[in-house]
C-alpha cells in the first residue's frame, strides 16, 4: 500500500470510529512508517497475525487510540505486556504529551519497541524487559502511574494482579477487551476489589472498518486503595488460584 492510500483510509476509518481529531499529517507518515517497518520485521519475527495493511490499521492501530480519550494529559502510562507495540506505540505516535513506558518479559520484542520508537522519535517513551508479576515489588514502579493499559495479555482476573499494583490511588487501570470481556469482568470483581480497585465504567465501543464491525470494551478501573504487600503473586499461583 503507497502512501497516499494509506493515507486516505486511514483518514477515513478514524472519521468513521470518531478519531480523526488525534491524526494530522504528521502522525499519520508517522504510522505508515510503523506499518511498514512492523510488516518487514514480521517477516523474520512473530508480531502480529494480521499482514494485511487495512486490517493494520484498524485492528491494531485505531483499536489502540481507542484508549486515548481516557488517559488525562501528560499523565504517566504504563503498559503491561506490550508485545508488537500496541498500544504503547501508536499511543506515542498521537499523544505526545503521554509519559509512557512499555513492559514485556519478551527481551526480543521490548528491543524491537524500543528500536521503533526511537525510530519515530516518540518523546518520553521508556521499554523495559521485566516479568510485571515480579517488577510489581518493585518500589521505583509500584503505585507509580497514572495508568497502566493492558491489551491481549491475559483473562481479567490475572491481568489485573498483574496491572493494579503500578497504579497510584486515584489513578486509573484500563483493561482492553473484546465483548467477552463482560464475562471477565464478572470473575474478576473480588480480584480486583482485593487489589485495591473499584470498577468505575464499562465503555462498550464498536469498531469499524467501514464494512463490518468488532464490538469492544474498555474496562475503567480505579485505584482507590493500597494493593496489599503480598501481591502480585508468581505466575504460577495466580494461574491456579486467581483471586
């Protein structure tokens, strides 16, 4: 795909999913290039399943800025279990004012975000390679954000032991589901009422690529109290016994 059809899709989608107001000309030349390059490192490396440019761009990049309307300005971001870079990077493509830091256990994929986002000159952008169970006893990064996203990385109920940890009181986690996500969230309300959270929203949302939709959920969750000293837990406990 040249430029200048992606260009015009990509105009086109974001209208049509009420987010063209986080895209200008910059931006997007900022997003072909990540859509390039991502598709040529995939040839050698495992980072998405989805090769097709259009799918590209709703199903990874749009899907990732649905996120943008709920993190406040140059808040800090964590996002757990980053993988290819989403959606950490196209995050820091539109928001530039976000303070963002992009976690995996993966060192592959982290050196890759990092390469990319040095590449396109994303501001105040930080990768690290660390297990989040375990960089969750961390103080230099526990109840340190703002935010912590967190996208295809785990069922809800172990996800958030993973994520409540990093957020600050008053600060928000923000889990990024399909529609299955409500049944998720049914088993995960005591893990997260014991994490120190309360579910605040649930923003159904529905994602278009101009001909079809995919329905998804956005799961608002503050953090209103401490998370106790003993969690997270390894993974291996939280994976047999959730909360």
């Amino acid at each position: 795909m040249e430029y200048t059809e992606f260009y015009e899709f990509l105009n086109t989608v974001a209208a049509d999913n009420c987010l063209s107001h986080l895209i200008d000309e910059q931006k997007s030349r900022k997003l072909y290039f990540l859509m390039t390059h991502m598709l040529e490192v995939n040839k050698s490396m495992n980072l998405t399943a989805i090769k097709e440019e259009k799918g590209i761009v709703v199903r990874h990049f749009l899907d990732s800025l649905t996120v943008a309307a709920f993190l406040p300005e140059n808040a800090t971001i964590l996002d757990v279990g980053c993988g290819a870079g989403f959606p950490c990077l196209p995050l820091g493509i539109c928001r530039p004012d976000l303070r963002i830091t992009a976690l995996d256990s993966t060192e592959k994929r982290i050196k890759y975000v990092r390469d990319t986002a040095k590449a396109l000159e994303i501001p105040h952008f930080t990768a690290i390679t660390a297990r989040a169970e375990e960089l969750g006893h961390d103080a230099a990064y526990r109840a340190r954000f703002d935010a912590v996203t967190a996208r295809a990385v785990a069922a809800l109920p172990a996800l958030a032991e993973l994520s409540l940890p990093f957020v600050r009181i008053g600060g928000h986690f923000i889990a990024m589901k399909a529609r299955k996500g409500e049944e998720e969230l049914s088993a995960a309300r005591t893990a997260i009422e014991k994490l120190g959270g309360t579910v605040r929203a649930v923003h159904a949302l529905s994602l278009t690529d101009g001909a079809a939709n995919d329905e998804r959920l956005l799961i608002d969750v503050e953090k209103t109290s401490p998370t106790p000293e003993a969690l997270p837990r390894a993974w291996g406990k939280i994976l047999k016994k959730p909360l």
